[in-house]
C-alpha cells in the first residue's frame, strides 16, 4: 500500500492537490467523503469542488456521508436534523474542517477526483 502511496503522490500530483489547498492526507479524507457522496461518476469532481469551495471558505463541509459515519451508521438513508447536531469529531456539521483521517478506504482513482475538481 505504501508503494502506491508513493507512486501516486508524485510530484505533479503534489501540486496539484497544494493549488487546491489539500495535503495527501486531505485529499485521502476528501475522496473518502465524495465516494459516499456521488450517485454517478460523472459527479465526483463538481462534488470535490463545493467542499474544497467551503473549506477554502472557512465553511463547515456538511457532508451526509460524514453523519453516517459519526453515528457508526453507513446504512443511515436520509439525514436529519438530530443526526447533524450529533458532537463526534467526525461530523462535518458540528465541527468545520476535514477530521483527521479518512472515513472509508478510497482508492487512488478517487483522489484523482480530489484535486482534479470542477468550481461550483
């Protein structure tokens, strides 16, 4: 896995992802919540740029997908009120900012995405 790491983040890629304001980690974290968010392929970049827009912004990202995960609960179907008000560092409606690590294992097809996204 760490062969990939390094492979992947190369140089070019570093760039890319710094233009945006993302380290690797943060692109991680981004790609996990955007694979949780998109319902087509096609979405996945628009998506990464209205968080990276909000984030940039000093905005909380209000992800669904980081509820879910914040409530231990990924198969959660519609997202309430007393579900964002939730206080789990993971949940991007309570807290502003990425958390700390990534939600869910997203591969580097994913973080292609992350830093590869179209303004909002």
């Amino acid at each position: 896995m760490q062969k990939e790491h390094d492979a992947f983040w190369n140089e070019n890629r570093i760039a890319k992802a710094t233009n945006k304001g993302l380290t690797p980690k943060k692109a991680y974290i981004l790609a996990s919540i955007v694979e949780k968010e998109y319902r087509y392929a096609e979405e996945r970049e628009r998506i990464a740029g209205v968080y990276i827009n909000r984030i940039n912004k000093g905005m909380k990202l209000q992800a669904d997908p980081t509820v879910k995960f914040a409530l231990n609960n990924l198969a959660l179907k519609r997202i309430l009120t007393v579900h964002t008000e939730y206080d789990n560092p993971y949940n991007t409606y309570f807290y502003t900012g990425f958390a700390t690590r990534p939600h869910l294992f997203a591969g580097n097809k994913y973080n292609r995405g992350s830093f590869k996204c179209r303004k909002s």
